[in-house]
C-alpha cells in the first residue's frame, strides 16, 4: 500500500463530518502525527530492543521482572509525565521436557510443545492406545467407554481469515480439552496445533482450569505431524503413542504493570488508555506477540509527547503483566478501576501482532458515534474504514467490560499471524516494518483525537455495560 500517496490526498480531503466534531486546529495536529509516524520507524527500534535484550517473557520468569525494569527504564527515558508500576500476582508454570512419540504401529518422534500450566507425566511417560476426534464437540459428545485409559487426540484445523476467527472455532481443544478428556477417563491430550502454519513447529497456549480441576498432561504438536498420525489412525492397526512432559507449577509471583502517563492540559483526570500485554511465551521472542504491540502503542504516545501542544486529556500507556496466562494484568487493571471507569474516555489495545490495520470499530455511547466518524475519517487515509458499532477493547482491557468501558477495536490484518503465534517462530523478522508505522499512525491519531473530544465516549454508563453483558467472552 503507498501510504505516502493517501496521506497526501489525506492531507487535501477532510470529510465535512470531522470539520463537525472537532475544532480545525485538532484535525491539523492529528494530521501532523500520522505523517510523522508513517516518516518515523513506527517503533521498530523498541520491538527490536525488547526482543533482544530480553527475548521470551514468560510471566514469573526471570526474563519477566527484566522485562518490566526494561519498560521502565523506557518510559522514564522518553520522558512521559508520570511512569509507575501496579502489581498483578498469579499462579506460575515452568517448562521442562516435552516428547511425543508415535510407538506403533509404526515410529516417529512428533515435534512437541506443552500446553500452559500441563502437570507433568510420570517418570517415563504415558504410552496408550489413541482415541481421535474431530474436535471438542466430538469428544464432549464420547462415552467414556471410547475415551478411558486412552490418550485423546483432538485433531480439528485452524481455518485461516483475515480477522482471527478461525482461531475462536478451534482454541476450545486447547483450552477445555484436556478437563472434558480427564472427566471421561483418558490419560493424556494431545492436539493438533492451534494454529495455520503448515511449518514443523508446535503452537503452546494456555489451558482454563480452577483450583479444583485436575488437568491431563497435554501437549500440541505441528501440523505435520498431526497430518501423519491422523493417516496413521485410518489404518486398520491401533496406534500407541508414548507422551512425556516434566513442568510443574510453583508458587504465586508478582509482576507488575507498568503504567507511563502524558498528563492532560485541560482535563488531566480523564484518561485515553492504550495497551498492549509485556509478557510472551517461553518460545521465540514474543515478537508479534506482543513485542509489536508494545511497540506500537509507545511509539503512537511517543509521538504525542513529543508535541510541544499538550491533549486536552490524559493518555496513558499500559503494558499489562501476565496476559498468556490468563489475563492477571488485566484482571489487577479492572479491579483497581471498579469506583473509577467513567474516568476512562476510551481504551484502545494492540495484541494482534504487527498487520496492516484495516477497520475501526467501537462500543461508545449514542452522542458519541460521530466522533468515531471523525476519526475514521482521518484514518481513511492510512486505509482503515469504518467497522461495527461494537468493539472489545482488547484482550487485557476485557475484564473492564462489565463495567462499561467505552472501547475501540483497531482491526489487523491477521492472515499470517497464527503461522506464527505462540511459537519458535514467533521472531522479529515476521514484523514488516511498513505496516508497524501504519499501525502506529492509526493509534497516534486514536489517542490524539480521543483526548480531544469535545464529547465523553461513555465509560461507566449503564448502556455499554449491558451492551458488553450481551455480547459475551472473547
């Protein structure tokens, strides 16, 4: 996509709607960042520091309390107003050895990667017949007659799209799959990786549980692999695999939050909060995910420090601990907020990797649709239309659902993001520099024109919260 011809014609065409809503001066300053994210690098330079300095970030690591030094020591350098940290504690999970291997009828080692918070096997390893099904509704469906003293294989294929959705389909074997398997008796869960790449490499992720459910030893392997033993299973011979996995999970940790804030000229108590997650799996580098969301919501805000015109209102970045886990940043951020969301003008986060933004959607109150409008408007250049009257906010800010925070949706481009997601893969190369400054171009003016507003967007009231109620889980 040329970028520098639409920001030019950008540049000319101000649709009569945005000269409604905002005031003129607004528009020429939200103009002026989006030209200057697409001349910048759009935050290259932060992904490509975290990922090598710090690499993988699982919560609880080691590599987690760098991280959040790392972000610290970032913020407090850009110079930002105000940087401090929150603290988010959790349950912590470490991976040791993982090892699938097909025992007959036929031998093969499968490429192999635990799934989040697996108990570990027995000394040795299980070895059992295999029980296939074609996803989780299949195995729901089982009577425990085809599944008991078995190992489960769920071997259901991420559909590639555009926006992700594939991904909502197929996650439930990986997220329920092994409580409903240990309920009917299997032994051990194995999946087909959630995800699209037909490379050699296992996609992790985590699993649901509560305290009093005991979880299977469950591991992923590549889709390869997965291929093979589904070909193997349609055979007239049983197939046994052996699955070893040494992990164990420790005590609680706290990481923190870590919070950096442009203090608002006019109206400093009402914040734009922009988030992304600074956590990653312990495999690859949590370039996509989430390095470039660090990357791009830091570099939008950078920019709008760097102006010597203050916002009207505070714009805050959030870089949430814990989210792969299962989203105990998040859950620390909403429960510290439960008095004070109608404090929130709008949240905004990045965790879809590093694809052109194609779509702006939000949930905000009636009055303020037309503002969205606006900002879609200067957006238009950057190739982003206008979406659905509904948004999320983003996985971290989803825990502040319920409480009716007003919410914005920047949708990417996820075609390739689950070639690489939760995997080695998962490496710097994989960010295409050109769609980074789009993104940071896109959040820049979000949070500029979001600060501006000469309307609330909503947060806190009765509306969005019912409206959040009704549209259910991520």
């Amino acid at each position: 996509m040329n970028f520098t011809l639409l920001l030019a014609a950008g540049l000319l065409l101000a649709g009569p709607l945005a000269a409604e809503t905002f005031p003129k001066d607004d528009l020429v300053v939200a103009r002026e960042l989006r030209e200057a994210a697409l001349a910048g690098d759009g935050g290259y330079e932060i992904v490509a520091d975290l990922t090598t300095r710090i690499g993988p970030r699982l919560a609880g690591s080691e590599a987690d309390a760098r991280a959040v030094e790392w972000a610290v020591k970032m913020f407090e350098e850009m110079g930002f107003d105000r940087v401090w940290t929150e603290p988010a504690t959790f349950p912590t999970w470490h991976r040791g050895l993982e090892r699938t291997e097909i025992v007959s009828p036929a031998h093969h080692e499968l490429v192999t990667l635990a799934l989040g918070f697996s108990p570990a096997t027995p000394e040795g390893g299980i070895e059992a017949e295999v029980a296939m099904f074609d996803d989780l509704a299949a195995l729901e469906a089982a009577d425990e007659s085809e599944v008991a003293d078995r190992i489960v294989f769920i071997r259901n294929r991420m559909e590639r799209t555009r926006t992700g959705a594939g991904y909502g389909r197929a996650v439930g074997a990986r997220s329920v799959g092994s409580r409903v398997a240990e309920e009917k008796g299997a032994l051990a869960l194995v999946i087909r990786s959630i995800g699209t790449s037909n490379n050699r490499f296992a996609h992790t992720g985590m699993q649901r549980f509560d305290s009093d459910v005991r979880l299977l030893p469950a591991v992923a392997i590549s889709n390869p692999d997965a291929d093979l033993l589904e070909r193997l299973m349609g055979g007239d011979e049983p197939v046994r695999i052996q699955v070893e996995v040494d992990a164990e999970t420790v005590e609680s940790y706290t990481s923190q939050n870590v919070i950096a804030e442009i203090t608002g000229a006019e109206k400093p108590e009402e914040i734009v909060a922009l988030g992304a997650h600074l956590d990653s799996w312990d495999v690859g580098t949590g370039a996509i995910d989430d390095g470039a969301g660090v990357a791009i919501v830091t570099e939008a805000a950078r920019l709008i420090h760097e102006l010597e015109q203050r916002p009207d209102r505070s714009i805050r970045v959030i870089l949430f601990a814990a989210e792969e886990i299962g989203l105990w940043g998040g859950r620390a951020w909403a429960e510290a907020r439960a008095e004070d969301i109608e404090d929130y003008q709008l949240v905004a986060e990045s965790d879809f990797g590093a694809g052109e933004i194609y779509a702006i959607s939000a949930r905000v109150r009636d009055e303020a649709w037309p503002m969205i409008e606006a900002i879609q408007a200067e957006l238009e250049p950057l190739g982003i239309e206008l979406g659905r009257r509904q948004a999320s906010g983003g996985p971290d800010f989803s825990p502040a659902r319920p409480l009716g925070v007003a919410a914005v949706d920047l949708h990417q481009d996820g075609t390739e993001y689950f070639d690489y997601h939760h995997t080695v893969n998962d490496t710097l190369d994989k960010i295409e520099p050109e769609a980074l400054k789009q993104n940071a171009a896109a959040y820049a003016v979000l949070a500029w024109l979001g600060a501006q507003s000469p309307v609330s967007f909503g947060s806190g009231e009765t509306i969005l919260a019912e409206e959040a109620e009704a549209e259910g889980g991520d």
